[in-house]
C-alpha cells in the first residue's frame, strides 16, 4: 500500500495522540476494555507499517501494554 506524507503525517500524529491517552487513563487490568479501539490503531499502524512509515514509540509502548494483559 501506498500513502502520501501526510497522510502519514496525520496517522502518525493520530496513533501518537491517541496512545498517549490511553497510556495515561487507562491501568494495565483496564486495558481490555479499549479493545476495539486497540483494533483500529493496530489497523492503521498496518497502513503506515506496509508503507514503510515506522509507528511512534508510545504506539508500541501501549501496543505491549495490551499484549501482555490479553495473553491467555
């Protein structure tokens, strides 16, 4: 896939805003609840991933975060 500058620009400021707010609002246990908004980050982090852009660090942060609180 192919995206603009910015476009990934945007992407790139909305994933940083938005994981930021739930690193700060949500505690490890409550994460599971933000679960469809976890889907639609990871879906747009794919966008910009295949198209060469990397995700912010509090993206992936947050992203961990999620994972180790959702594994069986």
């Amino acid at each position: 896939m192919t995206i603009d500058h910015t476009t990934a620009k945007v992407l790139t400021d909305l994933l940083r805003e938005l994981s930021s707010e739930l690193d700060l609002h949500y505690d490890d246990a409550d994460l599971h609840a933000c679960e469809p908004t976890i889907k639609t980050l990871q879906r747009a982090a794919k966008m910009m991933t295949d198209a060469g852009y990397k995700t912010p660090d509090v993206y992936r942060h947050v992203m961990g975060r999620f994972e180790r609180m959702t594994r069986p």
